[in-house]
C-alpha cells in the first residue's frame, strides 16, 4: 500500500521510473512527475496482480513505450480519479501507450 506518496525525478535503466510493483499494489493520492524509465513505464511499472490507482497524478514522465504507466501481461490495474498529464516518449516513435501500456 503506497499513500500520499511522490515520487519524483527517478531513472530506472528498465521498468519504472518513479517505482516498480510486483504482485498486487493499492496506490492512493500519490503523485509521480518527471521520472524516467529506459524501457517502460516512466511513472510505474505493473508486474503481476491486481492493483489499483486512486487519486493519483502521473505527469511529465518519459520512457519508450508506457510512457506513464507500464502494466506487464500478468498484471491488471484499475484507475479511479487517476489524472495523466504531460508525458513524454523518449523515442521519436512510441510504437505502444502513449500514456499508459
């Protein structure tokens, strides 16, 4: 469980620039801005399980594909009063999510 939480100006040479979760994640008024990730998910990366995102920001994170949000096959993420803002590809073509994958 991650509440009332920033993660900010992060860099992960793989998954999730601001934080990576593994297994079931429970995010809560958290903000994650200007992180970056060289492989995906810019803001946070999803590896298994069921987690869910409430009132949270992801803005101005950058990574190749998932720019914001990376969400691996196994995992699914529910969002509630989620805001997505400002988020940048770090290569000239995303191929997949553009915000979120």
């Amino acid at each position: 469980r991650v509440t009332g939480s920033t993660f900010t100006t992060n860099t992960a040479g793989d998954d999730g620039g601001g934080a990576r979760f593994y297994g079931t994640a429970y995010v809560t008024a958290s903000t994650f801005v200007s992180n970056t990730s060289m492989s995906g998910g810019g803001g946070a990366s999803f590896n298994g399980g069921a987690s869910v995102i409430v009132n949270s920001l992801f803005a101005r994170n950058a990574a190749p594909v998932g720019v914001a949000v990376k969400v691996d096959s196994a995992a699914e993420v529910s969002l509630v009063h989620t805001t997505f803002a400002h988020s940048e590809p770090t290569e000239v073509v995303v191929t997949t999510g553009a915000a979120i994958r």
